[in-house]
C-alpha cells in the first residue's frame, strides 16, 4: 500500500500495466485467429462456386455436342425419308426442292437445340458472385479497423 502511495501522478500500478499487455495481446491474438478463419472460409467458398459454375459448363458443353451430333444424324435420315417420301406421292415437284424443304426444316430444329445450349452457357458467371462480394465486405471492414 505504501509504494502506491508515492507513485507519481497518472502512472498506473505494476500489475495493471501486466493486466492491460496480456489483454491486448489476446485481443491481438484473437483478431489474427478470426482473420485466419474469415480467409478460410472465404476460400472454400470461391472453391465450391468454381466447381459449381465448372457443373454448369460441363452441363451446357454436352448439351450442345449432343444437340449438334442429333442434329447431324437426324438431318440426314429424316432428309432421305421425307424426300423420297414427297417425291413419291408429289410428282409434280422435282426431287431437288423436296430436299431443300427438308433439310430447311432440320436446320431449324438444330438451331433451335444449338439456342437453348447456348442460353444455359451464357448463364456461367466465371467469378463466383458470391465469394466476390463477401471478398469486398472483408476488404472494407479490414479497411474501417484501422
């Protein structure tokens, strides 16, 4: 009690000085071990969002080949079928413009199939949305600490 009585002014005791380095060193401590966490988590979730866009890439890639392939191997059966089909009860019309005709309209059910695997493809974010934005709510709160 003595030494605290011919302490100067505004020097804090011994042991509050120990008390105020070791919380501040946990608070330290705990702040490193939070960041630590965040950058985890942060990477784990860019990492399941690529696999998830890669799914819907693989997804629309084998949409479209089996699109164009079908595409392909319709358009040239259904074109002799409906061709000499036509030409045999329509004499009238050569057999040239009944291949046109035909092959007219499997172009434009293959386009159609290209269409919509190209909608699903357009659809791929290559940045993960999500991950993007935590990833700026991370920078700025890093930014407002200090």
């Amino acid at each position: 009690m003595a030494d605290r009585i011919n302490m100067p002014a505004g020097v804090p005791p011994p042991d509050t000085i120990t008390e105020t380095s070791s919380s501040l060193t946990s608070l330290v401590g705990g702040i490193v071990d939070d960041l630590q966490r965040l950058i985890r988590q942060e990477l784990t979730l860019a990492r399941t969002e690529v696999q998830q866009e890669w799914e819907k890439t693989k997804t629309a890639a084998a949409s479209m080949a089996a699109g164009v392939a079908l595409l392909g191997l319709g358009a040239v059966l259904l074109c002799f079928m409906f061709v000499y089909l036509l030409a045999t009860y329509v004499t009238a019309i050569p057999l040239w413009v009944w291949f046109g005709i035909v092959g007219g309209a499997l172009a434009l059910g293959g386009g159609l199939l290209v269409a919509v695997g190209r909608a699903t493809a357009t659809q791929i974010q290559v940045v993960p949305p999500q991950t993007a934005e935590t990833l700026k709510e991370n920078v700025q709160w890093m930014k407002n600490q200090t």
